[in-house]
C-alpha cells in the first residue's frame, strides 16, 4: 500500500467522533486539522464558554495524542447564538486567542438568515478585524446561493480584509464568485455537501488558489475518509502534486498561518 498524502482537514468536530474514527483518518493521512466550534441545543452563553473549553483543553490534547497536530477556531455558530449573553461570550473570546492554539474566529455566518443572525455575524467580523484574525464563514446546505450572496455583502460592509475570509462548505454555483471577491473558499467533502468526484472537477477547472478541502466530519453523517478519498482521485485525475498538496495541505496552513 502507497504511503498516504499528509492531509490538512481544515474543518473538524472531533467531540462527535470516536478514537478509533480519528485513528482511521491518521492512517490515511490526515496530520493536522482545525477543531471548529459547533451548534448544539439550547445554546446559553454559559454553554458557549463551556463548549469552547472543552474543544481547548480536551479534544486540541485528544487529537495529539491520536497523532494529529491540532489547532482550533472559536466563535458563535448560527444555529447557536444565545437568547442573552452574546456580547459577554464575545468579550470572553479574545483570552483565547493568546498562545497561538487557537488561530481563527468561527464558524460563524448565517443558517437560517434574519436579523439576529446577521447582527451575531457582524459583531464577530468586527471583533475580527479588531483582532486581526482570521474567520471561518459557514454557509448552510438550504438556499445556498442566495444566503451566500448576503455573506459577501456583510463581508464587505464589515471591513474584514477579503484574504482573512474562509467561506466554507462551498458548491458549484458558489465557488467562483466567492473567489473572485477575494476570499478563501472552502469545499466540504459530505455526504450533504459535496461529493469526491464533484470537487476533483471543481479543482480541475479552478485550479488551487485560495481553495482548501476539508471534511467537516462529525457534523451528521459525515464520511471520515472524504479528504483522502478526494487527494486519492486527484492524484489519479492526472493533476500535478503541486496542486494536489496545495489544496489538501498547503492552503489551509498558509490561510490559518501554521507554519511548523
């Protein structure tokens, strides 16, 4: 059996997965990964807090001792923005952002679209800028064109850098024209989102710039061996290394700054 790819996967939920799941996608291949914060019910913002610290101090140390260099990205997902306390979890957000394991603010962005999501969005994009940071954008499964399109037009009222922006869970009708604004694009290997043979053709006519692959496995029924099943069909499509370690690796170390 070939030595797998050293894999990045750019958009994890470790919480959700068993030992022997992350031992799978170790063996073939995955190295590093970025926890993301999560949705869950009945968010309060004393849940948030809770929910960060456990992705902080159990699942970054869970995932090493797995054999998976880990970092994460914390922020308040859509579907969990809490009926009081949002300004108290933002406030708390910037002590975790010291020591260099937690190197981006998300997933934030919007699910089901409406004020108080876009108000929730606004005021991480600005706590993002503030902070310099960079920021993972979740954009839903439903109606995605069009809630992607508000995305871009929030993005750019906020004054967030384009290149600190990762919108994720990207999709044919979608890709181009986040890139072309500027920003990061993300396509989620899932069963619901994007299909291995779809983003083989979706590389092959994109090319890598600015494109980064990730499983977002442990969200639903997820596929743990998505990104090395699509690396596998790159290499196999004739693509050159380059371009297959670019966005499989490469990529989403340069986006997140991981440099050792």
């Amino acid at each position: 059996m070939p030595e797998p790819l050293p894999l990045f996967d750019a958009h994890l939920h470790p919480e959700a997965l068993t030992d022997q799941d992350l031992e799978s996608m170790r063996f073939f291949g995955v190295e590093r990964a970025l926890v993301v914060a999560h949705h869950f019910p009945e968010a309060t913002a004393k849940g948030l807090r809770q929910h960060f610290d456990h992705l902080v101090e159990r699942q970054l140390p869970r995932l090493e001792r797995l054999g998976i260099r880990a970092w994460a990205a914390l922020g308040v997902h859509p579907r969990c923005i809490p009926r009081r306390g949002l300004s108290e979890v933002l406030g708390h957000l910037p002590e975790y952002f010291e020591g260099g394991r937690v190197v981006a603010l998300g997933e934030t962005g919007l699910h089901a679209g409406g004020e108080e999501e876009e108000e929730a969005f606004l005021e991480q994009l600005a706590l993002a800028r503030q902070l310099k940071l960079r920021v993972v954008v979740h954009t839903p499964l439903r109606d995605k064109e069009r809630h992607t399109r508000r995305i871009l037009t929030l993005l750019r009222q906020s004054g967030l850098a384009p290149s600190r922006a990762l919108v994720d869970h990207a999709n044919a009708r979608t890709v181009r024209t986040i890139l072309e604004v500027g920003h990061w694009a993300g396509l989620t290997l899932h069963p619901e989102a994007l299909q291995a043979d779809r983003a083989v053709a979706l590389v092959r006519r994109l090319g890598s710039e600015r494109l980064v692959l990730d499983s977002d496995a442990g969200d639903g029924a997820g596929d743990i061996l998505g990104l090395a099943r699509t690396a596998n069909l790159l290499g196999k499509a004739k693509l050159s290394a380059r371009l297959v370690r670019r966005v499989t690796r490469d990529n989403a170390a340069h986006f997140f700054q991981i440099h050792d």
